[in-house]
C-alpha cells in the first residue's frame, strides 16, 4: 500500500490542514512544525484501514480455519518488523530533511494511521512467502519493502513519491535473492476446509475486494484491463505458441490470483489515478505477464508488477529531465508600438 504521511499524492491521504494564523499574530514554533491530522472519514484513510482490517481477519482465519502452513508467531513478528522499519526510515528521513515526524503530533491516532501501510505490507510478505523453517527471509523482505519507499522515488507530478509496489518489490527481491524462498502453495488457502468453502473462500474475496475497490480506492478500471489483458495474453499463447487455453486461464480461479488482483495489483500509492491511465497499468501487466510466461519465468505475477512499476518510475524520471532541458520558451508577448510624437512645424 502507501504512506498516509503526505497528502498531496495519488491514492495518499487527504488530511485536514490547519487553518492559516493572521498574518499579524505570527504562530509558535510547534504549531508551524505540526503535521497535519488524518482525515478518519476520508476514503483513502477508510481503504487503508479497510485493507489492513481484512488482511488481518484472512491472516487470523488462515492460521486457525484455511491451513496456513507458517508459525503462528511469524505474522506477529512479521508486523514488528514491519513497524520497527517504518519508524526508524521515518526518523532518518526527517532529521536528513529537517521536517517533523510523520507520526508525531497527534498522539496514538497519529502513530496508527502512520503504520498501517506497514501493518498491511508485513502481513502480506509472510502470507504469500514460504522459507521452510526460516523466518529471517521473511524479515527480509518486510524491510526490503517497507525500506525502499524512501530510496525509490521519482518526481511524479511535481514531487517526489515511491513507485513500487512495496509488498510486491518486497517478495520479488527475496524470490531473486534466495533461490530455495518460494511462493505459498495454492493450497496453502484452503487446505483444512471442505470442498463447498474452499469454492465460496474466492467468491467472498472477490465481493469484498470489488465493493473496497470500487468504493474505495476507485481502482476498478485498473481491475478491468488487468482481466481483461490477462484473458487476452492466454487467447494469444494459445493460438500462437500452442499453449492449452484452459491451462492458460485456469490461474483466475485460485484464492492467489483473486488476493493479487484485489489487494496487490490495486495499491493506491504507486498506480495512476486517472481511469484511462489505471486500464492501461493494469493491461500492461497482463502483457508483460504473457511475454515472461512465454520465456518460461516462474513467479510470474510478481515480477510483472516490479518490471511495469519500474518503467512508470523510469518514464517520470524521463519527463522531468526532458522538461529540465528543454530551453525556455521565446516571449511572444507583442511589443507595443511606440507612441507617435509631434514633431514642430516651419511656419
């Protein structure tokens, strides 16, 4: 997900900025320093806590009901992890730039709404990992996500913001760094359920997903050219490189593609707002995703995300140095003739 702490940014938080003093009554130094509260009814705010909310009850169930196969204790210290991270990049970014605390100011609600994009990426990266006995990978990836917010930036409409997806980049380095770290199984989702659950455990995702999604955080057309790019990039394989149709789709229907597609491909912070931008990022992940498929690269799905977020990153980073160098523009502003002036005349 994204940061709450600056609330100029697509899929941030809007906040409630304290009125201006008169321009007479200069104010004190901590109230110039305040960092402005949380809007608790604003809809990015409420996706957040939405988000974390049903991560939390699906990562409870998972361990107690569906067959979660990690220890119990690792989404705890999942979390901690997570949370440590979050503080300690918070705190040495701003004594680096000199502004207060993202989570000071406000108390225990402001210290909350700053972590619970931690919250939600920690709970992510040990559900969707599996390093045996070892839980030392998931911390790394739990800090290799939280940690990259503040390193991979780009100048995105006229400031800087991260732009990759950190539970996604998080698992895509650890897959990359440790060979023998795989993916949950597909199992892993409904192992200790019958049959009818396990078939119903999809379709209850998905429904809360969609109502989060589309009253929420606004990312259903993002939704759609993912879907439909997806169906599209099979239809392809198959005609093309003779790859089963069937084999091809039958990832839409496990409880993984349905948590990616809902939770993970969505994240507010580091996908396009505009709705024709949104259909075009999520179609371009269902392509790339075919063209990896077609030379074979496993863990497929996560490494589409991190290829198309670095080039959104990548294109922000060329704009701002093709504007930077583009010479300013001539003054065309016309220029007045100049007044006409009497000249004496002989007599």
């Amino acid at each position: 997900m994204t940061d709450v702490k600056r609330p100029e940014a697509d899929g941030e938080l809007l906040v409630a900025t304290p009125a201006t003093p008169p321009a007479t009554a200069p104010a004190p130094a901590a109230a110039r320093a305040a960092v402005p509260r949380v809007d608790s009814k604003d809809p990015r705010y409420l996706a957040l806590r939405n988000f974390a909310i049903s991560m939390s009850i699906f990562n409870i169930l998972g361990y107690t009901v569906l067959g979660f196969e990690q220890p119990w204790l690792w989404p705890i210290l999942a979390l901690a992890v997570g949370y440590a991270t979050e503080i300690v990049v918070e705190v040495i970014s701003a004594r680096a730039l000199k502004r207060p605390l993202a989570f000071g100011g406000h108390g225990v609600w402001g210290v909350y709404t700053f972590l619970l994009p931690a919250h939600i990426t920690a709970l992510a990266a040990n559900m969707l990992l599996y390093a045996n006995d070892n839980f030392w990978p998931i911390a790394f990836a739990v800090v290799v996500a939280v940690g990259q917010k503040a390193v991979l930036q780009a100048p995105i409409k006229g400031r800087m913001r991260h732009f990759m997806n950190p539970s996604n980049f998080g698992i895509t380095i650890t897959l990359l760094a440790f060979s023998w770290v795989n993916i949950a199984p597909p199992y892993h989702f409904t192992e200790n359920v019958p049959g009818v659950i396990s078939i119903l455990i999809p379709v209850i995702i998905v429904t809360a997903g969609t109502v989060l999604n589309a009253m929420l955080t606004k990312k259903v057309p993002l939704i759609v050219g993912w879907l439909g790019a997806f169906v599209i990039q099979a239809v392809l394989r198959h005609f093309i490189w003779d790859v089963s149709l069937v084999a091809a789709l039958v990832p839409m229907t496990g409880v993984a593609f349905v948590l990616f597609t809902n939770y993970m491909i969505t994240d507010p912070g580091t996908t396009p707002a505009a709705p024709r931008m949104q259909f075009m990022f999520g179609a371009s992940v269902g392509m790339v995703y075919g063209l990896l498929m077609v030379f074979n690269v496993v863990y497929t799905l996560f490494f589409a995300v991190t290829l198309v977020c670095l080039a959104r990153g990548l294109f922000w980073w060329g704009k701002w140095l093709v504007e930077r160098n583009r010479p300013p523009a001539e003054d065309l502003t016309p220029v007045p003739a100049p007044a006409a002036v009497a000249l004496p005349v002989a007599r």
